[in-house]
C-alpha cells in the first residue's frame, strides 16, 4: 500500500476555480482511498493550518487576486478611452471589459462564502477528504522532537516547527517500507524539483522507504498508476462475478438468453468455479434449460482451441460435464477424459514412439 501526504496550501485549490484539486484528482483520491489502495495522512498541524487558514488568509489572498484582475481591466478601460476613443470597435471593447468587470465584482461576492460555509461545494470535499484520511494525533513525543529539530537548524527548514511537526508526525506514522507520495509546493522547507536529500536520507534511513515527490496534484494520477490498474482489475472481476450470479439467478426465459450472452463479456476471466457454477445452474434453473435463447451463447462459452473445451473446464468433475453436454447437444472434447481413457485402456501416450 501507498500512503500519501498533501500540504496544508495544496487543499486551498479545492477552492479555486483556476489552480490544481480538479474533480478528476478528486474523485481518484477518493476512489483510491475507499478501495484500500492508499491511505491519506493527515497530521493534526496540516488539519489546523487549512482550517485556520481557510477562515481568513486564502479568502484574503482571493480576493485581493480578484481586485488586482478588476483594477487591470479598469486600467484597460481608461486606455480605451484615452487612446482609442472613436475608433472602431472601442465601445465594444470597453462593454466587454466591463462585462468581466461585473462578472469578477460577483466571484469576489461570493469568495468568502466558498471558504467559509459549510454547506460551499468546496468544503463538501474537504470533509470528504478529511473523514477518510488517517488523523496523526500530536503529543509530547513529536513536539519535543519538532522543537529539537528546528532548534538544530535541520530540514525542513521553517521559520517556526509547523512543518518539522508535520514531518515528526509522518514519521512517527508510517511502517517499515512504506511508500509516500508527498504532494507539497514549498520549496524552501521540502525541496524544488526533487524532494530534500537530507529529508529523503533521512526516511531511508528511519522508514527504509521511498518518497514520491511533487510539487503539483495533477501528478497523482500519475504516481498512483500502479493503484489504479489494480482498481480497474478489481472492478472487472467484480462485473465478473456479477454477471455470473445474475445467470445463475435468470428468473426469465428471456432474461436467461441476455445473461448468458452476457457472460461471453467475460469469457476470458471465468475460473474453474465460475464454470462449475455456470454449468451446475445450466442443469437445475428450469428458465435457464427451458429457454430457446441459453444454448447458442453457452456452447461458444465453453469451446477453446482445436476441438477442445477451455482449459479451466478440464478440472471439472466428469459426471458433471457429460450432463451439461447431453442437455446442450454439445460435441467437444477434454483432453484429460482422452487421458484418463487412454490409461483405462492401458495405452500410455507418452511412450508412443511416433
């Protein structure tokens, strides 16, 4: 398993329009997080530093971005004025400055209630993000080493012990070997383009682990690749075993007909058991082997190469397969009944000379 850890600033970009936390790192993150394949740290500094800082500085901060944009826009207009007046097109121009004029005076209204109501898109997202993750719980033990940390001057390098209680907490956290992805866009206390070497020794040498390190959230699909395929595989296999309950449980003629063809989506993936399964239901639900629709789809279901049946059919008990057969006038053979007939018969192929 992965575990990942994202910086306190990186969660501001749930609410940006603009920057960062897209829907599609959102709804991955979660995916990931529900199907057991990462695990979210959150150390109780991060958790504080977002929600305090949700509350005054990041609305602040956007605000104040907005009023830089309207005052460019403005400066714009009065240009228009001055340089432009009566020329063509410069009333439309100026109607379209003021346009976004408006449309930004209306983001800047609504700014503060992004970061601050509960019930804002963006908040719904965090608490979605902060009930799943694992809650790092400070004591004693990480302050005082964050402090000595600090204290000495070590990585990471801040002016305060914010983040060497941060990185105390992860520490304190994660098992042996463990894999961190660290998500983080603060170069002074964590590294530029590559993680810091004195942090990245540091773990090796604590958690003889390896860090994943990236200054952008859109990287995550990326560094979760491997997580993702295992998703994908298990969410097949779960369409897998559905499509065979479904058959087995076909409560229609008809109904049977579309099941069945239905598990020729998933040929290539039955097990044994899901033969068994498949072939022991073919036998005994009455809408299944009454239907006009079930034996087309569930002969080629069954047919492999040269002749034979598919491979995983072979382990199936005899008595078993021969019913199947009879019912569905079906002609294939098994290479282990031609095995078992040819030692029956006392003839052992594999000393044929020819």
């Amino acid at each position: 398993m992965k575990y990942i850890f994202i910086d306190s600033n990186q969660y501001r970009h749930l609410f940006s329009r603009s920057e960062g936390f897209s829907d599609e790192v959102f709804q991955l993150l979660v995916n990931l997080i529900d199907r057991k394949h990462i695990k979210l740290l959150l150390p109780q500094q991060t958790k504080e530093e977002v929600e305090r800082n949700k509350f005054r500085s990041w609305p602040d901060n956007a605000v104040k971005s907005i009023e830089n944009k309207m005052q460019k826009l403005k400066d714009l207009q009065g240009k228009a004025d001055k340089d432009f007046s009566g020329y063509k097109g410069c009333e439309r121009l100026k109607l379209e400055l003021e346009k976004e004029i408006k449309q930004l005076e209306k983001e800047k209204k609504n700014t503060h209630k992004s970061f601050t109501e509960n019930r804002s898109s963006a908040n719904q997202k965090l608490k979605q993000l902060f009930n799943r993750a694992e809650f790092i719980e400070e004591h004693d033990g990480l302050r005082n080493a964050a402090s000595m940390r600090n204290q000495k001057g070590n990585p990471p390098y801040d002016e305060g012990i914010g983040d060497c209680l941060i990185w105390e907490s992860l520490l304190s956290y994660l098992p042996r070997r463990s894999q961190l992805i660290f998500v983080s866009h603060d170069d002074k206390a964590w590294g530029e383009d590559t993680f810091d070497q004195w942090l990245e020794k540091e773990f090796k040498e604590r958690i003889n682990g390896k860090v994943f390190y990236s200054n952008k959230l859109s990287d995550i699909p990326d560094l979760t690749a491997e997580e993702q395929q295992k998703i994908r595989r298990e969410e097949v296999e779960s369409l897998k075993q559905d499509a065979v309950s479904d058959f087995v449980n076909s409560p229609s003629f008809v109904g049977a007909g579309a099941r069945a063809r239905r598990l020729l989506m998933y040929a290539d993936r039955l097990t044994t058991d899901d033969f068994k399964e498949i072939l022991t239901a073919s036998l005994a639900n009455h809408e299944i082997y009454q239907s006009f629709f079930t034996p087309a789809p569930l002969n080629t279901l069954v047919v492999g190469k040269d002749g034979y049946v598919r491979k995983e059919i072979e382990l199936i008990e005899e008595s078993l397969w021969r019913q199947f057969c009879e019912k569905y006038l079906i002609d294939l053979k098994r290479q282990s009944d031609e095995k078992k007939q040819e030692k029956d018969d006392g003839i052992d192929s594999d000393n044929i000379p020819f």
